[in-house]
C-alpha cells in the first residue's frame, strides 16, 4: 500500500478520483499516505462519476473546502482507510458504511506535526472530544468508524508507526521492495540476468 504514497487516481483510468495525499505531498516519496489516515476526517462518497459500483471515501474535516476543485481533491479507498479504521470488528466499506473515520488528537503529536502542524484540516486543534469530532466529520454525523480514541483497523501498529516516522515506513517499504522485486530469484544479479537476456 505504501505506493499509494505516490500519484493519483482517475476515473478514466480506474473509476475511481483524487489524490492518496495533497497534490504537492503526492510527488514525494514519503509517509504522507499513513499520516492523513489519521490527521484528517473521511467520509463515504458513493456512486463517484455516477457509477454505483465505485464507491470511495473523501475528506470530511475542516479542510475538505478544496474538494470542490477537482484538481486536489483528496480520497481513499476501504483498501487504504481500513489499515488503521474498522466498522464493528469488520474492513470499511464506502458503499454501505455511513460513518466518518477520523482519530482524536490525543497521542497524535508526532502525525499532526508530519501534517504541517494541521489537524483536520486546521492548524488549531479543538480542546474537547466533541469539537475534535465536529473538526473532523462535521456537525451532521454523528456516526463513528469504529472507536476514534483507539483506531482498531486490521494494520493500526504499522500505519500508526508509519505515520509518525517517515524513516520506519522507507525501512519497511524497501524490505518489501526487495521482496517483491527479487520474488522466485535467488538474487539480484539473477534477476537482472533475466532482464537483460
């Protein structure tokens, strides 16, 4: 998941659209991708470009003002979101689930500072839960993924590291770089053998 890091989807390539990230956070190769599960509010978008079987999930908070310009307009998709969120002990789902995926701040320190110091798309945090929660998901629902004060998706440990350290996510990202691209060989000099034959 942690190319997701990079570019973008287009309805035209994939039915699905936005950026993983920011526009300008999407031509870096960093953890950005992990830190806005957690510093920003999501919400189900279903039926994107009118197709019923492409449903996403969108920025709720604060910051989700810029979704009317279609040229950074941010997403996820229940893949992304439930590495960190869950609904009922089970993975999210923007074509049935109707609640908003968002962390409270507490903790969160180290991410909202990898977030340029913004939390739900402000640079002020609210003091109490309910502002936290109004901050992320807006004053209309009032439906949580899961528990927001301890996220429980299927991958929380590892998106919450990655989220607050850009160097354990390039660690584990080229461990598993490695493996995907040496995959049934016994090394790299065997692999690029093959290649250039």
């Amino acid at each position: 998941m942690g190319v997701h890091t990079l570019g973008r989807a287009r309805v035209e390539n994939s039915g699905y659209d936005g950026w993983w990230s920011d526009p300008e956070n999407s031509r870096r190769f960093n953890n950005n991708y992990f830190v806005v599960m957690y510093a920003k509010g999501w919400t189900a978008e279903r039926n994107v470009n009118g197709n019923v079987n492409k449903n996403q999930w969108t920025r709720s908070d604060d910051g989700a003002t810029h979704q009317q310009n279609l040229a950074s307009k941010e997403m996820m998709l229940d893949t992304d979101l439930c590495l960190a969120f869950d609904e009922s002990g089970r993975g999210l789902n923007a074509g049935t689930d109707s609640c908003c995926a968002w962390a409270g701040a507490n903790g969160l320190g180290a991410i909202i500072q990898n977030n340029d110091g913004q939390y739900c798309g402000s640079n002020r945090i609210p003091r109490g839960f309910g502002g936290q929660r109004d901050s992320c998901c807006g004053r209309t629902n009032n439906n949580d993924c899961g528990n927001p004060r301890n996220p429980t998706g299927s991958s929380r440990g590892a998106a919450r590291r990655f989220a607050e350290s850009d160097a354990d996510w390039i660690t584990a990202f080229h461990t598993a770089w490695k493996k995907v691209t040496e995959n049934g060989f016994a090394s790299l000099s065997a692999l690029q053998g093959t290649c250039a034959a």
